[in-house]
C-alpha cells in the first residue's frame, strides 16, 4: 500500500506493517547486578518468544543529579515506595560494561538480538560494535543533540514519546529524521506503578494521530500496563514494535520487577498477538477460503415455486428466495433479470435457476411484461 509506512530492517529482521509483530523484553536493572542471572533472562525471553533482549545502560552520575532529586524534598511517583535514594538506586542497578560483549554473544547463542537504551555518549561508542538498533527512552525525547548523536550511527532508532507534548515529539522526530530514516516512533505512558488506572492513560488513539502526521515511519508501543489489553489494541491500530520490561519473577526486590512480564504472561501476550495478525488480514473483503461452503448453505437463490414448463414466462409468483445457494444459481438482486423471460427448459418445484436457464431474446409481445415485471421486483 502506497501509504504505508517505511519497512526497516534490525539485524536482517524486516519491520514493516505487512509482518509479525517484533517484540523487545526489556531486561532493564532486572538483572540485579548479577552477570549470570542477566544471561539467564536473555534465555527465557528467548524462549518465552521475544525477538530482541534489551539492557539500559547507564551511570548513576550521567543520568541523574544526587542534588537534584534530593532538593525535591520527596521521592515521587513509583520512587515513592524505593527504600533508598534515587541516586543509591541508580548506582545499584548500573549494568557493568565489561559485560557487553558476553552478554551480545549470550544473545547471539540464543538467536536473539540484544539493544540497549543508551545514556551517556560513552554508551552509545561502547555498545555500538554490538548492537543492530537503538532505544531512546522517553526521558531523553528532548534531548535532541543526543537523539541526532544515536541516529548518526545509522543504525534503527526507537523512540519512545511517553510523558511528551506532540511539539516534544515533533522536535525529536526532526531530530532523528535529519540524520536517518530509520525510525520506529513509539506511544508510551511512563506511569511505572502498574495500577489498573493507568488504562485511562495510555492514549492508544494517539497512534492514529502518528500515523496521520508521519504516515512513513513506523509505529511502536513502549507500555507498562498489566495483560494484554494495551498490546492488542496497538497492533491493531498499525503498531509492528512492542517493548515491555521483562522479569524471570516479578516478587524479586528492585526497581522493575513488580511491574514487568514474566515468561508466562509474555508467551500468551505473544500468542495472543499472533491469532490477531492473523485476524487482522490484509483489508480486502472477500468471501474467505474457510467461508465457501457456508456461502452456499446461508444465502438465497431463486427457485422454482411450482413446476415451470418449458416456454413459461416468468412471474413473480413463480419464484422465491430461499436457501441454499448452489454456484452459479441467481441470486435475488438478479430478479429483474429473470421476470418476464422465457424459460429454455422447465424446472421442477424447488429447483435453482440461473439467469442461463432463460432466453435472453424477448419477443416485442414481452417487452411490456417485462417491464412490469421489473417494475414490481424493484418493489419486491
């Protein structure tokens, strides 16, 4: 279709409207400093049916001011519940970055592809040998000196919009767009608390007003919310990438668990997404390979009401509407066709007519019938 949005490739992945889903797990600090347990998530999202492994990585004194969030006077939002400072939680969950190229390789075993949010400019040098795209995260949707810097390293940009104006968001896609063509615009609600309420936030709709002002980039949702709901309702709305935190046990302490997928509900989020791409077909309406048969035994045809001879010509009372509805029989908008015509050969009570069972040559004796006959099947 001709305004469809632009396929793109990660990794010789092909993301476009017209394929699968493409899901990211993102591991985030579940990894809980831990090398082997970090391996282990790149697994288990393997196989609970994720495409791509996603890290962040970050240094608690490039990403957040110790100062700053301690002169807020109080930790807010989902850092209201954090048992130490904002900065202590950073430091804790920092990924170490001697880790990168076990943890590429871990995902290459698993045939997964591994990404990352980057947050420093040191992170995007270091992790580019290993990664084939990028995720800015919302967070950083007005920092667009660094958008451009990730964007030039000509590899997929995702970007996620969440807690933005769309003027933020036009600002950031300018950015990138200068720079690449390569970009996956993302719909978010960065609310991290996993409250039921947060459904009333999510603004799925507001992929329709991306598709409408950027009709050839390609649509994401980067989401927090429990189920599936969210993630359906994307998809069907032309959104081709899904990001959502990723956990082996979502009881474990720290700052994502709560609130992400775990192996189970990740594998029915992407069966589920499946049976509707599958559902969603292509747009053209069509009587459907699986639907022939009840074409047939559910619409109406015209059939004989009587015994017809040969040489009769056609009336309304000699023909009704009724099921089934054998090829090539008429069908009931074909009425006017058949009134007042001369049948070839007779047709028993019941039998299907066709508009091949009548002479298609009138007599001028006829043409009058005919036309009363026509007269009164636009009534019918």
């Amino acid at each position: 279709m001709s305004n469809a949005p632009d396929p793109l490739r990660i990794a010789g992945r092909r993301l476009a409207l017209d394929e699968p889903t493409y899901f990211i797990a993102d591991i985030a600090a579940n990894h809980d400093g831990d090398l082997d347990r970090a391996k282990a998530l790149i697994w288990a999202a393997k196989s609970a049916g994720a495409d791509c492994a996603k890290f962040q990585h970050f240094k608690a004194e490039r990403i957040v001011s110790d100062h700053g969030f301690k002169a807020l006077g109080a930790q807010l939002g989902h850092q209201a519940s954090w048992d130490r400072p904002v900065f202590d939680v950073y430091r804790a969950y920092e990924l170490n970055r001697a880790w990168n190229e076990e943890l590429a390789s871990t995902a290459r075993a698993a045939g997964i592809h591994f990404m990352t949010t980057p947050y420093d400019e040191e992170a995007v040098a270091e992790l580019d040998p290993f990664v084939p795209a990028w995720k800015i995260g919302s967070g950083d949707i007005t920092w667009t000196e660094f958008i451009r810097k990730v964007a030039g390293t000509g590899k997929p940009l995702l970007l996620a919009t969440g807690a933005s104006h769309l003027a933020d968001v036009d600002r950031a896609v300018r950015a990138a767009l200068a720079v690449s063509r390569q970009l996956v615009l993302m719909q978010c609600n960065t609310n991290y608390t996993g409250a039921l309420e947060n459904f009333r936030h999510i603004n799925l709709n507001v992929l329709k007003t991306y598709a409408a002002r950027y009709p050839r980039v390609l649509l994401g949702l980067s989401d927090h919310s429990p189920g599936h709901a969210t993630v359906l309702g994307a998809v069907a709305l032309g959104a081709r990438v899904v990001e959502k935190h990723f956990t082996d046990d979502n009881t474990r302490v720290g700052p994502d668990h709560g609130f992400a997928m775990n192996p189970r509900t990740w594998h029915e989020m992407v069966l589920r997404t499946r049976e509707l791409e599958a559902a969603l077909g292509d747009g053209i309406k069509r009587v459907e390979a699986n639907e022939m048969q009840t074409a047939v035994l559910q619409q109406r045809c015209l059939r004989a009401r009587r015994d017809l001879p040969a040489g009769t010509v056609l009336t309304m009372d000699d023909l009704e509407p009724l099921r089934p509805a054998p090829p090539g029989a008429a069908r009931p908008y074909e009425l006017g066709s058949l009134l007042g015509r001369r049948l070839r050969e007779g047709r028993a009570f019941g039998e299907a007519l066709s508009l091949d069972d009548v002479d298609p040559v009138i007599g001028d004796e006829l043409i009058a019938a005919e036309r009363a006959a026509v007269e009164r099947a636009a009534a019918y």
